[in-house]
C-alpha cells in the first residue's frame, strides 16, 4: 500500500517560487514513474509532470517552462520546483503514480499566489 504525503506550499506573490514535496511510503510493483498534479477551485484535476525511476521528466504545456520534476530515490521523495508563480497556479497540488494513477491522493498541499 502507497501512502503519499504533500509538503511545501504556501501563499506566495505572482512571480515567486516554491518547492514543493512528496514523501511517498510503500511501493506498488512495476510503478516507478511519479508525477505532480493539481486541481484548482472548480476544475478537474490536472496533470503537471512526472519523472521516471531513471529521473526522465515529462512536463504539460502550461508548465513546462516555469517548473521542474525531481526525485531522490534515496529518501523516496518526489519534488517539484515551481518558479514564476501566477495567480492562475493557485490550487492544491498533489502527487501520485503516472500515467495511470494507482494509489490513494493524499491530502495534497495548497499553493495560493497572489496577484
């Protein structure tokens, strides 16, 4: 059983930058690749990027270049580097499995950028 936990975000002026975690417990077998996803008041959850056990990132068009995918294997923790923040990034972010989601959504972690 996979048990994720989202850490790091926060309220930050439009232009700023936050890093944010995900500490991911438990494996599922042959599920390497992780990713980062938001949803925003009133939307549908959204894909942002992910990245493979061998650190290959993938990144959605709306993101791509303001923000970056890494992972430590070591310490089973995904992050995801968010610079340029606007307004319309404001929603609660969350981590899972990709491309498929497989485990449980955490609480995930609210980022709110202000204009």
């Amino acid at each position: 059983q996979v048990q994720l936990v989202e850490s790091g975000g926060g309220l930050v002026q439009a232009g700023g930058s936050l890093r944010l975690s995900c500490k991911v417990t438990g494996s599922i077998p042959g599920i390497n690749t992780m990713a980062w996803y938001r949803q925003a008041p009133g939307k549908q959850r959204e894909f942002l990027a992910s990245i493979t056990n061998r650190h290959m990132p993938n990144y959605a068009d709306s993101v791509k270049d303001r923000f970056a995918i890494s992972r430590d294997n070591a310490k089973n923790t995904i992050y995801l580097h968010m610079n340029n923040l606007k307004p319309e990034d404001t929603a609660v972010y969350f981590c899972n499995t990709a491309p498929r989601v497989f485990a449980s959504w955490g609480q995930g972690t609210q980022v709110t950028v202000s204009s």
